[in-house]
C-alpha cells in the first residue's frame, strides 16, 4: 500500500524553464512534507519542506505548493538549471500524535533531467 | 560537517550468507533509519530505532534484523541473504521527531549472487 505516490517517474526540462513535479498521498494523519534530491552515488538531501497548516512555502528558486483537500503537493524549480539533473523524493511525516519518531514514508521517487 | 558514514559502498555476498551493513553518525542523534531504495518503489523503511537498544520495524522488516548497542551505531543484519534483497541500502540519523532532520548516508549498494 503506497501511501505517497509520484505517478511521473521522470520529467525533461529545458534549462530556464519551469520544473514542476507532483507527488499524492493517501494517509489524512501526514502533516509534514518534504522534498529531497538525490545524485547517483550519494545519499538523499533535503531540499524544502512544508507543514500542513501553510499551502506554499518558498526558498529561492524551489517552491513547495500543498493542496490538503486533494493531498496532492507539487514542488516547482524556476529557473530549472543543469545542475537540478536528480532523483527527486516526495516524503510525508505524522508529527502530531505522538509516536512516529519523525520516520518519513517516501514516494517512488521523479528523475529530473534538465538539458542545457 | 556532520555525516552519517556507511562501512561499505559496494558489496558482493553469496545467496545464504549472513551479511552486515554498518552506519555511524557522528551528530549524537536519537533517531535512526534503514532503508533500501529499488526502481519504482523508492525508499522503503526496514528499521528505525530511537534509542540505544531500542528497534521498531518498519514496513519491510522480513528478512532483516538490527542491532544498536551505542548511540553512534546502527546495524542491519541479514540473517541469510537472498537475491530479492540486491538493493541500495541507506542508513539515515535524525536529532528531532521532524523528518527535516534526517541526514543520509551515501548508501551501500548490496548485490546478493
């Protein structure tokens, strides 16, 4: 049972342009949500992150946009640059209520491919 | 800098063995994680612990044990491997209950022949 799901599993961009990648969960008890990127060859790194009571949260050129009526969320990269070219995770976390320990459930991840 | 280091990067064991995957972090936190990452199925939780001696299962614990004996060490145990459990495996340290805390290591890519 897939409780966050990235339905796209890759996306090309042309440099400049905007990077939208999307990312749905299931489980009405997530509250946080983060992105993280990942090289070949290294581990994941967090990238931004939103709480449920906010629906945007923005940090230079990446913008995380939640919609919790669809819990659906979608993170944006303006201008999209080569060195954006990763794997990049959609997690979810029930902070509230006790006994999660912070652990993430992660989606099946979106390869960005940004040509120059 | 802080890390989370993982012993091996690469590793080749035989069908039945009895392997170990090793992680230390030397940020002093609470929290932490084994996952393994497959093509299409992204990062899924294996075990986490929060304390010293303490584990909880994640969602694909079968096959799997850990061992946390210090705070900086966090063991994964395969009791006898077999070829479905070839995967990237990733060990991650956290200091809070926030997942935005989680710091990776840089994986250990496990091939079971």
């Amino acid at each position: 049972d897939q409780q966050v799901k990235q339905n796209s599993p890759s996306l090309s961009v042309q440099e400049g342009r905007i990077s939208i990648l999307n990312c749905d969960y299931t489980n009405s008890m997530f509250d946080y949500f983060l992105w993280y990127k990942k090289y070949p060859a290294e581990g994941p790194t967090f990238l931004i992150s939103i709480s449920s009571i906010k629906d945007k949260n923005e940090d230079g050129r990446f913008t995380v946009f939640l919609n919790k009526s669809a819990k659906h969320l979608s993170l944006h990269i303006v201008p999209s640059q080569p060195g954006d070219s990763a794997v990049y995770f959609c997690a979810a976390s029930a902070i509230s209520g006790g006994t999660s320990y912070g652990k993430l459930t992660f989606g099946q991840g979106t390869i960005l491919t940004v040509h120059p | 800098d802080v890390k989370v280091t993982q012993s091996s990067r690469y590793l080749v064991k035989r069908t039945g063995e009895k392997v170990f995957l090793e992680c230390v972090q030397d940020m002093d936190h609470e929290n932490m994680f084994w996952y393994r990452q497959d093509p299409g199925l992204g990062l899924r939780l294996i075990y986490f612990s929060y304390d010293v001696k303490m584990k909880e299962k994640g969602d694909i614990p079968e096959g799997y044990s850990v061992s946390r004996e210090k705070k900086e060490r966090f063991s994964l145990i395969l009791e006898s491997a077999s070829t479905n459990q070839t995967s990237m495996y990733l060990c991650a340290s956290s200091f809070s209950l926030q997942g935005w805390g989680y710091t990776f290591g840089s994986g250990t890519r496990l091939t079971v022949v």
